[in-house]
C-alpha cells in the first residue's frame, strides 16, 4: 500500500454502499418500463451517474454535450465501469458478450436496462444482432457497443471489428466514436479499473475502492456519416469502422 491507497475501512463502507446500491437499482429497475421514454432513460442515467459517486468516479466529458437524437456508439473498452460511464452521459442499449449476463453484480442490471447479449466467438450471432440493431434504432433508440470485443488496459486500444457498424452504414446512423481515459486522484493515466485478463467482478471492485477517486475523460468524436456512394458499397461497415477506431485509438494514445 502507498500513500495513494485508501484505507480498509473506506474500501468495505465502499464496497458496502455498491451492494446496497446494487439491490436498491434491481429494485427499481425491475419496475422500470420498456418503452424508452423520457422517464425510463432518465431513471437509467440517474442510475448509472449513483453508483459512480459512491465509487467516487468523475466523468470528464465534453463543456456542452451536443448528439445526434439517434445514434451507433462505439467505444474503447477497459473496464465494466464503462458502460455506467457511457450511460451517465447518454442514455443508450448495450451489446454485451454473453459472460456478462451471469456476473452477480452488473449482469442482472445490465439486462434490466435493455443489454442485447451476444456470444462473440460465434459468428452466427452476427446476422440476429444485427437485426436487434437495426430494430433498436429504428424504433429511436441509441445503441452502444465496443467494437474490441474484449477489454485492454485502456492505454492503448485493440484492433476494431466491423460487424455490428453494418446496420448504421445501411440506415445512415450517425456514428459516434467515444474513447475513454481513466486517470488517478493526481492525473495520472491509471490502470487500475481495467478488467483484463483472468481478473473477477470482486478483485476488480477491490482495486477500484482502492483508489481515492477516478477520473474518466470521456472524447467524442464528429458523427461519422458515409454518402450515399459509399453507403451502397459493401465494404461500408468497414469504412466506419476505419474512421471510429482511427479516431479512439489517436485519442487513447494522448495523455
């Protein structure tokens, strides 16, 4: 432990304000209505934007946060802390992997809010997600996923799959590429949030209540449009996914 450390007392309250927070949000959650309105997105963020204050999370974004109503989401993804983060600042549905539905803490809230699990080792999920995709949208629904697939140490990024851009660059869905830096109490870039590896939910939430506080810089980038040439090439979703990742993974490398 060094100075920076909090101390074991601090880490169990922590600890024990997310489980009460946890049955508190299944609770409400459980009564939360499907249609997307204005009330389910806002009990959703107020959610998401709970938990990060009681692990003492700041999420930096842009002075004024202007989006598209309707929009693809992509992001760098490091950690499970990200989804609350991105939920804090827009309300959205979630592609997940599959694993996540059966964690104890974030899997059922994470299906609660409307996560579209997916198995990412194969590739006949591929045409039915899509298809929840294009649903998603189509009915006004952001849609957000993490085009890695798996998670890094948030210092760099891992290369971008293209798949799940397909429904947008056939709609013509704006794009928002958003990437994510998590830095310590003194500015540093911090890798304690990520959850990598062989890491579980528990040692994962351990080095996080470790940390005094947490900050996660959050960059968005322009919507990314294609014309209407390139909307009709096949290789469309790959232009997308070209401009997102080239943007995170720029942004990422920053300090």
């Amino acid at each position: 432990m060094n100075d920076y450390s909090t101390s074991l007392p601090v880490r169990f309250w922590r600890i024990f304000r997310v489980l009460l927070w946890f049955f508190a949000a299944s609770l409400r959650l459980f009564f939360l209505p499907a249609d997307y309105s204005e009330r389910s997105r806002a009990i959703l963020q107020h959610t998401a934007r709970r938990l990060l204050v009681i692990l003492r999370i700041e999420v930096d974004g842009p002075s004024q946060l202007s989006l598209p109503p309707v929009f693809l989401g992509v992001a760098n993804h490091v950690s499970w802390l990200d989804v609350f983060a991105m939920m804090a600042l827009y309300p959205t549905v979630f592609i997940g992997k599959r694993q996540i539905r059966s964690w104890p803490l974030i899997g059922s809230v994470a299906a609660r809010a409307g996560t579209v699990f997916i198995n990412r080792d194969s590739r006949n999920d591929v045409r039915p997600i899509n298809e929840a995709i294009r649903r998603a949208l189509a009915e006004g629904r952001t849609v957000s996923f993490f085009p890695e697939a798996k998670t890094s140490h948030g210092l760099s990024t891992l290369p971008f799959k293209a798949a799940l851009f397909q429904p947008a660059a056939e709609s013509g869905t704006p794009v928002m590429a958003l990437s994510l830096r998590y830095y310590d109490q003194l500015g540093n870039r911090s890798t304690k949030p990520a959850y990598v590896g062989d890491m579980n939910l528990l040692v994962s939430l351990w080095r996080i209540v470790s940390v005094p506080a947490i900050t996660v810089r959050a960059d968005f980038s322009e919507p990314l449009l294609l014309d209407d040439e390139d909307r009709m090439a096949e290789n469309g979703r790959f232009l997308l996914k070209d401009r997102a990742e080239s943007f995170i993974r720029d942004t990422v490398a920053q300090h």
